[in-house]
C-alpha cells in the first residue's frame, strides 16, 4: 500500500498550498556533492600532502561558508537513509548495518524521500552515482523514490573500472560476482550498463553529471545528488594521478590520495560545466561526506579518534562546505550543530517552502485520519458531494470547518486553499506560541547558513540507537551508551584498536574505555575523546541515559535481512539487478 495517507500528507497538504509556478521562479538549482568514507583530515588545507585545489577553492570562497560542527551517521545506508527521509535511522529502521548486494530489504516505502518532495515543488530531481537504499524491488529503486533520472550502482561498492563486486554467499559457500552499473529512465525501469567497463567511475559519473546539466530544461530548478563512490574501497586509481601523490611513502595512503585528487578534478569539471552552461550563480553547492574515513585503506581522521563504523567523532564528524553565490556574500564558517536530518527541511526552504509542518509517529501507529464525511444509511446527507464515511470520495472526506477568533479575526469571511487535519497539529501549536521550523527529526537551518543567524538552534542529535551500542550529543557533552565499536567484539577487532599507524589518532585509545557502559565527553576540553568524564559528572549521564532510553521507545524493528539466492547474479545475466524480491 503507497503511503499517501501516512507521512507523504503531512508534505503533501503544505505542497499543494504552494503555487508550483510561483515556487519555480524563486527556487535555485541544488548540487549536493557526497564523497563516500572521506577521512575528516582528507582535504589539502588540513594535510598538506594531499591535493584539493577545487575543494579548496570552494571552501575558502567569498560565497561559501563550512559547516565546522556537521555530522552524518557512522556508515553509508544509514546516512542516506536519513538524508533522504529526513528522519534519525532509529526511527527508520536503517541504524544497524549497510544494506547488502542481495538483501532482500530497503528503506520502508512509508517514507518520502526528499526529491519526491522537491519534485512536487517543480523540481526535476537526478541521481548519478551511488544508492544503497535497497535495490530489490521496482518501489525500492532511485526513480520510484522521486527521482527522474539515475545513473550509477545500487550497492555499497564496486570496482572502479570494471563497475562489477564480489559478494560472498554463505549458502553458496564461494563468493558471486556481478555488475552493479545501472540506468533508470524513470518509474523504476532499470536497465544495466555493459558498455563502460574500463571507464573510472569517477570520471564516469562526472560525466554523467554534465549530461544531465546540458539535456536539463532550464526552465526549471533541479536536484542533483552528485553521489561519488570515491574515495569508498577498493583502492583503485588512474595512473595520470601518480604525480600529485608521489612525496606520501604509505602506498595506501598514497593510492587513496590520488582517488582524492581525482574526485577533486571531477568536482572542478562540473562546477566549470555549470558557469558554461549559465546555471553557476542559482545553483547552491553542498559538499560533504557519508561518515569517516577507514584508516587500514588509507583515511585520516586527525585529530578525531575513531573510524568509520565507530560513534566516536572520527566516524561521524564530516566536512561540509555551502557554496551559494545568489545567498552567501562573506566567506565564513558555522559553529552550531548541523546534522544530515537537517538537511530535508533544510534544502526544501531552499527550494522556496516555508516548512510549517509536524510530523511524527511511534513504533506502533502511523498518522491516519480521524475526520470524515456522514453516513447516509442513519440521515446524513454530503450533498452535493459524492461519497459518504469509509469512502475516499469527497463526501467522506470533505469537512465543514468553523474558526472562530475575536481576538485575532475581526472581519467574516471564508478561507479557500486546502486544509486537512493533519495542519491541525502545527496551527495549534502556533496559535500557543510556537512556531514550527521542521521536518521529521531535521530542522531547516538555511537561514543560518545563510546569516549566521539560528532561527532554530540545534542543541542534541543522536549518533545512533542499536542493540550494539548507542551515543547522544547534548551541547558540548556526547554520552556513548554501550560499545562505541561493534566491531570489538572480536579478538580482531581487538587487535584493529591497538594498531598503530600514522592517521589513527589517539595513543590512549584503550579497549576497556571502549567496552565502559557509559563514557561522558566534553568537546571544549577534549575534542579528541581521550578523558572519560562520566564519573565526574553522573547527572550528566543520568539525564542523557535517560534520554536515549526515551528514543529507544521509538526505534523501528531493524528492516536487514539475509542475503538470499534471489538475488544472484549469475541468475540475473551476471548483474545486481532488481525485481526479485516481494
């Protein structure tokens, strides 16, 4: 069942009351750029090693500001998922793991994703590069979520030239191969690519991406998620990138620079592309990362302790540079927290919606509706509406409604745009005193960006909520409830945590800190989380135990599930491809 009458109305009903033309001539076009497991230190201005020019020149701008205080989730699926739904993964049922090549799951189809949003705002809405929200089924796929256009691989990775994984399969008991290199025209139509073996993806996608600048009707604004899989895993680069990379003796580090480098040129291309073409000065750039980087493949997360993976800041503390020549002025940074829920609500005000919405749900209900027309059986009458109570006809769903109000309405009269009981929630609230700037669990903070100025301050987010482990940010203190690395748990993972190597940051890094119950950080003393400050300050803990014991009244049953020989590719014509699942 299509959730219409779930979360979508909660948008739906604010979209409808937005002149679609009127929202067009005012929108900017919207480049959102995601490198893939970027180290917090891997840009050039950081490490001089490296090699960055175009994201330099994006950062230190005098029309971009960097988000200095911005995290995403510790891992890939559940980043996405909360960028696109606007909602922590907890609530979502995305916080444990990464979606599998041949996991029979995605991303509940309960919820919108952001481009079926800006698409209703008169957006046409592109993705070309990485997924990783489910692939299984045709309402899974990129296009059947919103976007009009895809252009890239489902899964979590990928070879860079031949475009084809590997995935081991238990039942198997050998690992399969496949192509993950897809086209989607549009209404889930997937379609694999043969023909770019040999092409860097890289390369490839920055292409993809000037295609769809040049074919796009410049009538109207559009989204593109720009969706690297650099600097992701395998360790592959074109041999043209030696050159800028040959002073680093570690030949990880070395090869992940050169990756870098590459993703940098890309960006350079298609920023080029967009002042060729005249869409340059109304297209706001964002520039960030899914979740930190791996140190065995080459990452650097100094001064940050952790990895991807981990809730430590290491795996969730990202760059983000805004570059907007039509909104910013002065080159500047911006200190408050901003995390990747924020940033739904935040590029639909970009895209010229006002956000004045509430939405929400808990672990056993969905929003439905309450109100509805008379039953004609016991004397009602919906004249001259169609329809009655239990029908979807206007006369059981089309309502008298009344407002009366002597201390603000002083003149009779009558109110035609859409209304529906959802909007009940937010008005209320506004006529009480408070006035909603969100959505789902993000809050729109363009406005901020924009001026410096927070209507809505951000002061708490959760890294994330699983059996495993889970971590709270309040002000300056981060509560870490449980195992802050799942992967400790093996002799392993042990080991990894004693490895000394030039970009793991933090010789105190013990394994016993990481296994306490609770450890209490605080960031204006000790940004590398070596002090653990739970003993000294217990009503800190107490109060955000506490709250983390609240979220978790709200965590959605995980939606993982195991591989499964439906999705072999050595039955779908050697590719990952789709409709398998139910």
């Amino acid at each position: 069942m299509k959730p219409s009458v779930r979360v979508r109305l909660v948008v739906a009903v604010i979209i409808f009351c937005c002149s679609s033309t009127v929202c067009c001539q005012k929108s900017p076009n919207i480049l959102y750029i995601m490198a893939d497991d970027l180290g917090y230190n891997d840009l050039d201005w950081r490490d001089e090693t490296l090699y960055t020019p175009n994201l330099r020149t994006l950062a230190f701008h005098q029309n971009s500001v960097q988000l200095t205080n911005s995290y995403v989730n510790q891992l890939c699926t559940p980043t996405r998922s909360a960028f696109m739904t606007g909602y922590y993964p907890f609530r979502v049922g995305t916080q444990n793991g990464v979606f599998l090549h041949m996991e029979p799951t995605g991303v509940p189809l309960l919820f919108p994703f952001l481009p079926e949003n800006l698409r209703s705002l008169g957006y046409s809405t592109y993705l070309i590069g990485k997924w990783h929200l489910g692939y299984c089924r045709r309402e899974f796929l990129p296009t059947s979520r919103g976007f009009d256009y895809f252009y890239g691989f489902y899964g979590p990775q990928a070879g860079y030239f031949n475009h084809s994984t590997d995935q081991w399969h238990s039942t198997l008991k050998r690992v399969v191969r496949g192509v993950d290199l897809f086209e989607e025209l549009g209404d889930g139509e997937s379609t694999p690519v043969f023909n770019q073996n040999g092409v860097y993806s890289t390369d490839l996608f920055a292409n993809a991406a000037m295609e769809v600048i040049d074919v796009h009707d410049s009538t109207k604004p559009f989204f593109l998620f720009l969706s690297f899989q650099a600097v992701h895993p395998p360790l592959q680069v074109p041999k043209r990138f030696d050159e800028y990379c040959s002073r680093i003796i570690s030949r990880p580090r070395r090869i992940y620079c050169g990756m870098l480098t590459s993703m940098d040129f890309a960006i350079g291309r298609v920023i080029e592309f967009l002042k060729k073409t005249g869409h340059y000065e109304n297209t706001v750039i964002i520039f960030t990362s899914d979740n930190g980087g791996t140190t065995q493949f080459g990452a650097s997360n100094h001064p940050l302790r952790g990895e991807k993976d981990t809730l430590w800041e290491g795996g969730t503390k990202t760059t983000t540079i805004v570059h907007a020549p039509k909104f910013i002025h002065t080159n500047g940074v911006r200190s408050e927290l901003f995390h990747v829920v924020d940033w739904h609500a935040t590029l639909l005000a970009v895209a010229g919606l006002e956000i004045q919405s509430y939405g929400t749900f808990n672990k056993k209900s969905d929003l439905s509706i309450d109100t509805n027309g008379g039953t004609t059986q016991f004397g009602a009458s919906n004249h001259p509406l169609r329809g009655e109570k239990d029908t979807l006809w206007e006369g059981g769903t089309k309502t008298t409604t009344i407002v009366h109000a002597p201390k603000f309405i002083h003149t009779n009269g009558v109110r035609s745009e859409l209304f529906h009981v959802v909007d009940w929630h937010a008005t209320l609230l506004a006529v009480a005193g408070l006035e909603i700037q969100s959505y789902g669990d993000g809050i729109n903070q363009w406005d901020y960006i924009v001026t410096g100025l927070p209507r809505l301050r951000r002061s708490r987010f959760v890294y994330n909520i699983d059996e495993h482990g889970s971590a709270i940010r309040d002000g300056e203190f981060k509560l870490i409830h449980g195992n802050a690395d799942r992967r400790t748990r093996s002799e392993r993972g042990k080991d990894r945590l004693y490895r000394v190597t030039e970009y793991w940051c933090c010789s105190s890094f013990k394994y016993s800190t990481v296994l306490k119950m609770n450890s209490s950080f605080l960031f204006t003393e000790d940004p590398g989380e070596n002090n653990d400050l739970s003993k000294s300050h217990p009503k800190v803990v107490r109060r955000l135990r506490l709250k983390l014991l609240d979220l978790q009244k709200y965590m959605r049953k995980n939606v993982r599930k195991p591989v499964t020989l439906r999705g072999n590719p050595e039955v779908h014509n050697g590719t990952y491809a789709s409709y398998w699942c139910v």
